[in-house]
C-alpha cells in the first residue's frame, strides 16, 4: 500500500504543522523550515478514524540532506497522474493527490 508521509499529533505539537515537521524529520530525516510548509488549500481536515487529518505539502530542494527512510518498506517519487494509477494507494493519499492535482499543482506552474 503506497501512502503520504504522516502521522498523529505528540504532546510537543503546537499545530498541525508541527505534527507534519516532526513527522517528516522522523521517517525521512529531512528537516523542513515552518516556512517551507504549506497547507493543500480548500483541504482538509479530512475526516479520519483517530481525528482529523490535514494535508501538506512543501518545496524541498536541499539536495545536500540525503532521506533516510525510517518508517514503511520503500520510498519512491511518482508522477501525481502516475501516482493516482496506483491500484494499491491509499484512500487518504488518493484524495490528497486527487485536491492537490485539481487545485494546487495547476495553479504552481501557471
């Protein structure tokens, strides 16, 4: 099952943004600037089993930091058409994708 990188908000957490920071620096080791984070407009919270889920997404380009995956079975970088062809992604992740697709990506390269 192929899915977005994430996880449940810890006591430190002040928001959601620092939730999805932490989360990020815990399963790839990748330390994103508050700045560099932002919200998938218009999306969000999606409703989930545990509490609502929000959606992020940042610009990453500090080729220096190499991933070092420490969670799940593999990584890899997808096309959001190539991802959303995926029979085995998420339901989370495929209507992230899906928002982002229709509603923020088109507009990034405008």
């Amino acid at each position: 099952m192929w899915s977005l990188f994430g996880g449940r908000s810890e006591a430190e957490d002040f928001d959601p943004v620092a939730t999805w920071q932490r989360e990020v620096n815990e399963e790839l080791g990748v330390l994103l600037e508050r700045s560099q984070i932002r919200p998938v407009p218009d999306f969000g919270p999606y409703p989930g089993p545990v509490g609502p889920r929000h959606s992020f997404f940042a610009e990453w380009a500090d080729t220096s930091q190499a991933f070092a995956l420490t969670e799940g079975e593999a990584l890899a970088w997808f096309a959001i058409d190539d991802a959303l062809a995926l029979d085995n992604l998420s339901d989370f992740a495929r209507a992230t994708l899906t928002h982002f697709h229709d509603h923020v990506e088109n507009s990034l390269n405008s």
